[in-house]
C-alpha cells in the first residue's frame, strides 16, 4: 500500500513562505490525481490544491496567486510552495492521492498531516 508523509509545516509570520513536501512510499498501476487538503479545529477538511496526473492543476481561490502545487522532478514528491502567507492559513496541511493499485482497484490514500502556524 502507498504511504505518505508530509512534512515542512512550521511556525511563520504573516507575509511570510513555506513549501511543505509530501514523501510517497510504494508505487500505483496509476495516479488519478494528488492534493493538498487542510484542517482547523471543528472545521471539515477541504481541498487546497490538486494536480492531476497529467498536470492540470486547480486552486481554493483564498490561495490562488499565492500558493503553487507541483511534482517532484525526481523521486517520488509532492510539493506546495506557499507564498504571502495569512494568519487565515493556520491549519493541519494532509497530502493525498487517489490512484489505482491494479487496473480494477482504487483508493485514496492520506497522510499524517503537518501544522503550520501563520502569526501576526
């Protein structure tokens, strides 16, 4: 099974970057599409940034112009670079894929989650 581990999150002020990677173990038959979720407390986890697998990409719009989804050239990555960070970016950051394991079997895979934490 596929296993994913983010990592870069951290402690920023307000105007601020980071780029958060995402680490994928293992291998898929195919790769539907990967994203970047994130999570506050009490809140539902929603989409940030996807790519698909043949790279089109699309954004929340509270980060479009300011964040960027993008594969790894090498190794098996997924990276958001986040840029103008906003106190409103605070948040669990999750990594995932869907993708097929065979020709006939799918699944969504997630990882543990990093925080970031955007201060004013």
């Amino acid at each position: 099974q596929v296993h994913l581990v983010e990592s870069g999150g951290g402690l920023v002020r307000a105007g601020g970057s980071l780029t958060l990677a995402c680490t994928i173990s293992g291998s898929l038959f195919r790769t539907v599409a990967m994203g970047w979720y994130r999570q506050t407390p009490g809140m539902e986890r929603d989409l940030v940034a996807q790519i698909t697998g043949g790279g089109s990409t699309n954004y929340a719009d509270s980060v479009k112009g300011r964040f960027t989804i993008a594969k790894g050239d090498t190794g098996n990555t997924l990276y958001l670079q986040m840029n103008s960070l906003k106190t409103e970016d605070t948040a669990v950051y999750y990594c995932s894929i869907r993708g097929y394991e065979s020709p006939t079997l799918w699944g969504d895979y997630w990882g543990q989650g990093t925080q970031v934490t955007v201060s004013s």
